[in-house]
C-alpha cells in the first residue's frame, strides 16, 4: 500500500453517499436521480433528489436538499416538471418541482400510504398505487387497543387511484376488484396503464398469483391480460404493425433466473410468448422506449448488455457489452439517450448516461474521496466444475501485493440469492466487503456458483429441486473446486481459510462448516439454518420450497429439507462462527440464527450471536454497519491468525 494513501476506515464506507433510482426526461436531456448515505443516523433515511445534464455539459446539482425522505422521481412528460414521493409533511406524500426553481408543492394529502406515482400521457392525471385510509373504525379500534389481529385480513391492499391536478381530487378506478396492484406502467399515447396484481399482499401466495391488465383510468375498464409467471415486474408498452403489446419480466419458476415474455393486448386470445429462451445470459431488466421497441439489460458472465428487441424476429439484439455492473436502465422518448447505474472493478456506482450502443459518461460523483484509496486488484476468475460447467468469479488481492507474493489467508465471501451474481462491479459494503477485507491484508474468492445468473436459464434454475437440483450439492461444489484452484495457483494457505456471506450465501456458510473442517472462520450473516422452520416463518413461505425440497406437512419425514439444512449438521461444525442478523427480518426471520446459535451451543462450538434491532434483511442503520464491517474484520483476524487487531478490527 502507498505511504501516502490515506487510511481505508469503516466510516469511510458507510458515511459514503450512493446514487439509486435514475430517471431520463422524455426529452434525452436530463436525469434525475435519488442520493443517500449508505447508512442512515435517524429513523428513517434521508434522500435528496439529484438532477444531472444528459449529456454531462453541466454539473450535476441538488433538486431537493435532502433533510426528508424524497424518493420515486417520475418525469412529467413535458419534461420540465419532476414528480416524487416525500415525507417531508410526515406520511409519504405526492410533490412535483419545477426544473426552472421555487420550492416542491404537495399534490396529495392521503391517509393510506402511497407506494407508488405515474404521470399520464396527457400531463392532466397522475397514476397512484395506494393503500385505503384508515376507516373511523380503524382509528376507534387502535385507540381502544381492540386490535385483534384475523390472519389474512386487514391486509394494506394496493389500489389504483387518479389524481387530477387542475382539481386536486384523487378517486379510487375500481375494476380489479380485490386484487393487490404492486406496479403500473402508462401507454406513452392515451390514457391506458399496464397494471400487473397479485391475489393478496403477502408474498406468499402474491408472488405466484401475479396477474396483467390493461385499465382505461376514465372509465374503470379492465381488459385481463391473464396469469404471468411468478415475481412478474417492469411491464412496457411497444407496438407491432401497428397494434399495442406488453413485454414484461417473470420467472419461469419460483426460483431461477428472469424472462422477458411479450403478449398483444388487442388479441383475441391472451397469449404469453417468451422472448428469451434459450439465451445464454439472462435478463435482468427492461425500459421502455416510447417511439420504438424496448430496451433490456442482460447478466453475461461478469459484464452486462444492452439489446433492443427485433419487432420481426422477436428476439433481442446486442446493442453494447459492458464492463462490470449496469443496473436501473431507463431510456428516453426516442430511445436514442439512456441512463442507468454503472459501476466496474475499480468504479463506484454512478449514474452513467448515453446512446445505448454507444459510450456512456458518469454523471453523479457521488464519492470523491474513495479514489485516493489505494485497493486491492480485482482479477476474473474462468476455471471449471468437476462435471465440465464453465464457471466464473473474482479474485481481489491486497493492494500492492500480487499472485506472486502469495499464499494468503484466503476469505470465500458467497453472494446472496442464488438468483444473483458478481459481476466485475466494485465491491465495498458492508454486506459486500470485498475490497474492506482486501485492505486489511486478506485475498477475498467472490465465486459464481450455479444457481446464480449471468450464464442462461439452466444454470440458473440448477439448484432448484424441481429441475434435479439441490442448494449444498453442485453450488457447494463449484466453491470447494475454486478454493482448490487458488491453493493449487499458491494464492490461498490452505490453513488461513475463511468463509461468509449474506442470505444464501449466509446458508453457504453454515453448510460448508457442517461439511467439512478446513475453514478455521465463518461468518453467518441473515443465513438460512433450517428450510422447513424457513418455510414456516419466512415470508416467501411455500416458494421457499423450491430451494429446501420439501414443507415438512408432506408426513413424518425425514423430509427432503432436514437433508440441505445447516442444523442437520451441527454436531459436526468445529469451525469458529460469527452469527449475525436483523431483529426484524422477515425475509429470513432472527429465528434461523437463534436456533443455529442453540445448536452450537449444545455442542460447545465457539461462536458468537449479534442481533441488531430495528434491521430487516438489509441493514440500514449507520450504527449497525459500522460495527458489522469492524466485527468482520475482527472475527477473521483472531481466528485466521494474521496479525493483531485494534479493537475496531482493524490490523495493527
């Protein structure tokens, strides 16, 4: 490491501010976007809107100051307007500001909670998906504490209501009856919405009941466009030969990789076409483009593309390859001008911005002081599976250092999903501490077992059961047969190995501990320990069935999940463990770290248990974050045996 480079602290990481949420105006010549801190201070996040020049001739500037929670920016389609969702008169509500100056006006003042704002076509009516206000009922019952809870009832259903700007008046476009609307997309001419609903607010069965419409807001008209596959997202309108379609996101699965499937609305028989079987990178989002076809990104290996869909062949054309990670794409009115996020091995995510096919130039400079950190170098890993599977990953050394100065302690972190992936992205976070544990003198493994995206549908879907496949059989082996390559290469001490990760990679780590006792530290961080008590608890509920193999109802057992789940193996573990979980998680309840830390405790393996309140799947609070990055640091300093540790876990 330079002299002169200054000190990679943990405030450093979570201090930061990140980009999210890029929108293009409909004229190609602006973009606005969301700016936060990476954790927040208070209660709840605070986020100002940013506002970029497309082209960069201009220096990106605040539109709001950032002292609430604005967020859901929406371009009128005038382009001089910005509408967005804002706490700042308490509950979150509708605002618009002017790109010319003056201060944000309130459009609504609704009871319910809005999640969700679409400027129409004709720039008279906003699109809102909200939840009902609460009834005199409601209030009565909450002040008496009469608050009996019936399950699957007094469920906060989304609905979709129109506001009218010239009157102010908001009125519920009734049609769908009491299905929940979770996205809206409006017909670049007239007045129709893409509204995709589900069943019922919960995850499970909502995921899985997803369904497509086609509403006029004037008249309350629906045209059922039927059921999509499961998690159905991002609808955009396109035309063909004249007659309207909808392209849309859905597994083919409840678990796997997406596909963008296409169905004419004027039809006579609703039919769902896959525009993407049989691709070898897989889709990972689609923006509309008013005068033309879409556009989508794709996961390919550690890089991403962008294509636009050929009208004629249906398919998917590759406009330009990009390094590293491009997520969020939006595209303005004519296409020819898109935005997106974009970060590579040595670059933070930025709102980037240009031709689709073309270069684009970063906007938002949203963390100035990383580039005088001096960081480890990040390098592609391509090397194969015992059964022939190409694989991918990366490798980051500590900075200075090279393959040649090895073997170094060696830390495998997992990603989470498994629908997901490293791409050649940079990797600083505290839920991603590549490049935090890479500073502190560790080489870090980030692989891509099957399972992940960014390598076709089948890999994808290859530790699903329902398609022959089990989480802890070939995903753990394409990890065990990379950890293998970088002690063969003389990168790892295989007596200095760790392992970790977050959600699914939590799972990873748990399962490699009860599997074998070459790693000398583990992190579980949000891991799943047992698939049935998953399954009851968690709020992805049956879907998560996919994964463990069975619900547990099925008779006595044993049952397919007691044989991929953690607990079962706990006698076995002897490896040092750092358990860590949000108190509030619903994704993957704290139950799953309780019952992993009393099985260890029975069986006397040194481990420690950190519960953080108020966090959810994701931890959010600036606190919490801190002490998670130091925890990691300093769990695998003591245990891997490199050095001395502050106690801030940094090296000495």
């Amino acid at each position: 490491m330079s002299e002169d480079a200054p000190e990679l602290t943990a405030e450093l990481v979570v201090d930061g501010a990140v980009p999210s949420q890029p929108v293009i105006s409909p004229d190609g010549c602006w973009v606005a976007y969301v700016v936060a801190a990476v954790g927040h201070r208070a209660e709840r996040r605070m986020c100002a809107l940013g506002l970029a020049a497309a082209d960069g001739g201009s220096p990106p500037r605040k539109l709001t100051a950032g002292t609430t929670a604005d967020f859901g920016p929406r371009w009128a389609p005038d382009s001089a307007s910005v509408f967005f969702l804002s706490d700042r008169t308490g509950s979150a509500q509708l605002h618009r500001i002017w790109l010319g100056g003056g201060e944000a006006e309130v459009l609504t003042d609704w009871h319910g909670e809005i999640r969700d704002a679409w400027p129409l076509a004709d720039g008279r009516l906003v699109a809102l998906v909200a939840t009902d206000e609460p009834t005199e009922d409601d209030k009565r019952r909450r002040a008496e504490r009469d608050d009996a809870i019936v399950w699957g009832q007094q469920l906060r259903r989304g609905r979709l209501r129109v506001l009218d700007l010239a009157t102010g008046e908001l009125r519920t476009v009734d049609g769908l009856g009491g299905r929940h609307v979770v996205e809206l997309a409006p017909r670049p001419e007239g007045s129709a919405l893409a509204v995709i609903s589900w069943a019922s607010p919960e995850q499970d069965p909502g995921l899985v009941t997803s369904e497509l419409h086609v509403v006029d807001p004037q008249t309350g008209t629906v045209h059922d466009l039927g059921r999509t596959g499961p998690r159905a997202r991002s609808p955009v309108w396109w035309q063909a030969e004249g007659s309207w379609h909808l392209a849309y996101l859905a597994r083919p699965g409840p678990f796997g990789g997406y596909a963008v499937y296409d169905v004419a609305v004027t039809a006579p028989a609703a039919v769902h076409r896959d525009l993407t079987e049989g691709m070898s990178a897989c889709p990972a989002g689609l923006a509309q483009v008013a005068d033309g076809p879409p556009l989508a990104l794709f996961a390919d290996g550690l890089d991403t593309a962008i294509g636009r869909l050929d009208p004629g062949l249906r398919r998917f054309r590759c406009l330009s390859a990009r390094d590293g990670l491009v997520d969020s794409l939006t595209a303005s009115r004519s296409g020819e001008v898109v935005a997106a996020l974009a970060t590579t091995s040595r670059e933070p995510v930025n709102v980037h911005a240009g031709p689709p096919g073309g270069p684009l130039i970063r906007l938002s400079d949203t963390q100035p002081a990383l580039r005088a950190i001096s960081w480890g170098t990040q390098e592609r890993l391509s090397y194969q599976a015992p059964d022939g599977l190409d694989l991918d990953g990366l490798l980051i050394l500590p900075p200075g250092r090279s393959r040649a100065d090895g073997p170094f302690p060696l830390i495998t972190w997992v990603h989470g999903g498994p629908p997901a992936r490293y791409a050649d992205q940079f990797l600083l976070g505290p839920r991603s501490p590549g490049q935090w544990l890479a500073t502190a003198g560790y080489a870090v493994f980030l692989p891509n077992p099957r399972g992940g995206v960014g390598h076709g549908r089948d890999f994808a879907a290859a530790v699903v059961r329902a398609a022959g496949g089990a989480v802890g059989g070939a995903d753990w082996s394409d990890i065990v047969t990379g950890i293998d390559l970088l002690i063969t290469e003389g990168v790892a001490d295989p007596d200095r190995l760790g392992i970790g990760g977050a959600s699914y990679g939590g799972f990873m780590a748990a399962w490699a501990i009860g599997q074998t006792d070459r790693f000398k530290a583990a992190i579980m961080d949000a891991g799943i320990s047992d698939w049935g008590m998953l399954l009851a608890t968690g709020e992805f509920g049956t879907m998560d069935a996919a994964l463990g193999g069975s619900c547990g109802w099925e008779g006595t057992g044993p049952h397919p999940h007691d044989q991929v789940s953690p607990i079962s193996f706990a006698s076995k573990i002897r490896t040092p463990v750092l358990i860590v979980h949000g108190q509030d998680d619903t994704n993957v309840p704290v139950s799953q770290a309780i019952y992993f830390h009393r099985a260890l405790s029975w069986f006397g393996v040194e481990h420690e248990l950190v519960i953080y309140p108020r966090e959810g799947h994701a931890f959010a609070e600036r606190n919490h974050q801190l002490d998670l990055l130091c925890r990691t640091r300093a769990w695998f300093g003591r245990w891997l045996h490199d050095g001395a540790s502050d106690g801030r876990g940094l090296p000495a």
